[in-house]
C-alpha cells in the first residue's frame, strides 16, 4: 500500500468490477453442480412410494435411498480434502461427477434393491466431493470480499432452489415412469462435465498437505453445539418428511398433490438464502440459533399433539411450516457459529467434521422413524421421536457459554 493509499483503491476498485464471462461461466457451472446435488435429494423423495410399490420394497427398506444418500455424503466428507489434496481439485472435482453420471444410469436401469440402494450411497459419495471443492474452488478463483461473499451467495441460492425444483420435476417425471427420477441427472451431469473440463481452472495440488483433524476441535464447544444442533434440524426435518409421504401415501395423494404439499417445507428458505448474512449481522447468532430450534421444537409437539385427528392443514402444514422456519432462521447462524471460536488454520478441519454431523442427522433419524411406522400403528411413536430429536437441538442452542472466549 502506498502513502496515498493508491493501491487499496485499486484493490477496493476490483472488488467490485464486473466479473469477466469466464467467471460467470465458471460459477453457473459450479452452482449447477450444486443444484444437480439438492434436486437429486428431493425429486427421490417424492418418488419413495412409487419406488417402494414398484420394486415391493418396505418402507424400512425404501427410506435407504434418502438415508443411503446422506451417509455416502457423512462417510466421506472427512476425507474429501485429502482425496482432493492427493488427485488436485479438478481431477476429484471431475472425477465425481463423471461418477455420477455413471451411478445415475445403472440406479434407473437396475432391477435389484440392493444395487440401486448402493448407488445412493455412491451418489452421495460423489456430492461429498462436489460440493466442497466447488466452494473451494470458488474460494481461489474469486477475490476474497465481496466478489466472493456474491459468488457464494450465488452457489448456496442454487442449492436451495434445487430442493423445491426437485419436488416439482419428480411429479413431472413420475407421470411417465419412476424410474426417469433416478435417471435424468444423468445426461445433466454429463453436460456440466464437459463445460467444466473447459472451465474448471487446471490445479494439480497433488503431494498438498491438508489439515488433520486434532483432538482438540472436538473439544471446541461452540463447533460440537453447531453440529448437534444442525444434525438435530436436519434429522427432524428427513424424519417429518417421511412421516408426512407415509400420511400422504395413506390418504391417496398423487405424486403432484404431495409435492405442492411440500412447498411450504422448502420455498421459505429458498426465498430467503440471500438474506441470510444481513439476518445474522442484525440479530446475531445465538439468538437465531435458539429461535430456530424453539421454532421446530413447537411444530413436531403440536403435530403430536393433533396426530389422532389431525388433517394436513390442521397438523402437517404447520409442523412443516415451523420445522421450515427452523431451517430460514438458523442454518446460516449455525454455519457461522461452527467456525466462530476455530482458527483459521483448522477451520479446513472443522468444516467437514461438522458438516458430517449435519448429514448424521438424517443417517440415524430416517431408519429409526421408518421402525417405529413399520413396527407400531398410527404415527405418534415416530412423532414422538423426532420431537425428542428437536427437543435436543433446543437443549443443545440454550446451553453453553455465549462468551468471546471461544473465539480465542
């Protein structure tokens, strides 16, 4: 920096000069990618009862190809840096998508419970790798500022659209065969394969060293509070959905019928990621973490509560509403407060380690809830437990320091 400060006017100048068509191209694909990975979990999801019915699968055994997805994404995230460290980003990057592609036609084409279960599995292996080595590759191609918080932005809002366009797709493709649902990410990941392979920037980063994971972080308080309460959201979330298909599996729905149904679980949030930063600034985090534990909390006890009578206007929307309004007020906060009291050094570290305890959520919560629905009659057991699951997400936001210290 010069006297006159000539040089942080240039720097503040770039800061914010439009970005080049490369950039853009760049980003549209990485956000693609991330939009691929989010449809690819709900449009499944619509597609459960078809799926089950069409291969005679139990529910036990049809809640696989969610929870299947979420523990591939668990099991490999720890190891996602090194893998990406080993082969260099673009390789893994690539790689995984080619990977996807591959999963995604023998899923829709497999006859066997067992293989197509696998290639959930493998699918969500793949988003492990995706998704943060987008970010980082986001992290390395867009100046640190606000062309970076913008590009992130961008990335995060994609993902959450691709949860509701999901639902509606599935509908859409349910009508000419369930097994287009598990089919069509195919030729899309084919098609941002081969603009990245043009764009994705050449960066070998092999023999790199990655940060190990110490014991230490797993004594960090506020990151071990972020991650139970976002494992706790998200398991009460998969679990509701569940709960929800299995009432509306009862009832007769058509696949459309269920997905409009689910728009209130997923549009808020949609609407909302872009404003998430400004929220936290404004209230603060603790404060938005505690509320949006409160707020899913009070959804699953009243869906409880009104379970024997209960019509979907009367008890689904509302828990589905709130469990939603859990998610629009506190998963940036709690994605914050993860690395609030983390140095810089091993926030590489930290990052997966507590997103694995997000993808844990539905790991553990989706086979436990399709138990208790097999095994009992009615849904009160099930709502019982997800309520619970809530209840120690809420546990989890009200205790603890809310002091400096850890950030230290």
């Amino acid at each position: 920096m010069t006297a006159n400060g000539t040089t942080d006017a240039r720097g503040a100048a770039s800061d914010v000069a439009p970005w080049g068509a490369r950039q853009w191209a760049l980003l549209c694909v990485l956000s693609g990618n991330m939009l691929l990975d989010a449809v690819e979990v709900s449009v499944v999801l619509v597609a459960l009862p078809t799926i089950g019915e069409a291969m005679d699968m139990p529910l036990l055994a049809v809640q696989s190809l969610m929870s299947g997805f979420a523990l591939g994404f668990a099991a490999l995230l720890l190891l996602g840096n090194r893998i990406a460290a080993l082969c260099g980003r673009r390789r893994a990057y690539l790689g995984a998508m080619a990977l996807f592609a591959l999963a995604s036609v023998i899923g829709g084409t497999t006859d066997s419970e067992a293989v197509l279960v696998a290639t959930r599995v493998v699918k969500g292996c793949c988003a492990a790798l995706t998704a943060p080595t987008g970010l980082a590759i986001i992290s390395t191609a867009f100046r640190d500022g606000p062309q970076q918080r913008k590009a992130v932005s961008v990335y995060s809002m994609f993902g959450a659209t691709g949860f509701t366009a999901g639902l509606l797709l599935s509908a859409a493709l349910l009508e000419s065969s369930w097994r287009w649902t598990l089919l069509f990410p195919a030729p899309l990941a084919l098609v941002l394969l081969v603009f990245a392979t043009r764009i994705v920037p050449h960066e070998t980063g092999a023999g790199g060293r990655t940060p190990r994971l110490k014991p230490a972080l797993l004594r960090n308080g506020r990151l071990l509070r972020s991650a139970v309460g976002a494992a706790s959201l998200n398991g009460t979330y998969a679990g509701l959905l569940l709960i929800t298909f299995q009432l509306q599996q009862r009832l007769g729905w058509s696949p459309w019928q269920s997905a409009l149904g689910l728009l209130p679980a997923c549009v808020p949030l949609m609407v909302t990621v872009p404003f998430a930063g400004r929220l936290v600034a404004r209230w603060g985090a603790d404060r938005l973490i505690a509320l949006g534990a409160l707020a899913p909390f009070l959804g699953c006890a009243y869906f409880l509560w009104s379970a024997p009578t209960g019509s979907y206007g009367a008890a689904v929307l509302p828990a589905l509403v709130l469990v939603e309004a859990g998610f629009v007020l506190s998963f940036a906060a709690l994605n914050m407060q993860a690395t609030a009291g983390v140095r810089a050094a091993e926030r590489g570290s930290a990052v997966p380690l507590y997103q694995t305890g997000v993808q844990l959520g539905g790991v553990v919560t989706l086979p436990l809830v399709a138990l208790l629905l097999t095994t009992y009659q009615g849904e009160r057991p099930a709502l019982a437990l997800i309520t619970f699951i809530s209840a120690v997400g809420l546990l989890a936001a009200l205790t603890g320091p809310r002091t400096s210290e850890e950030r230290e």
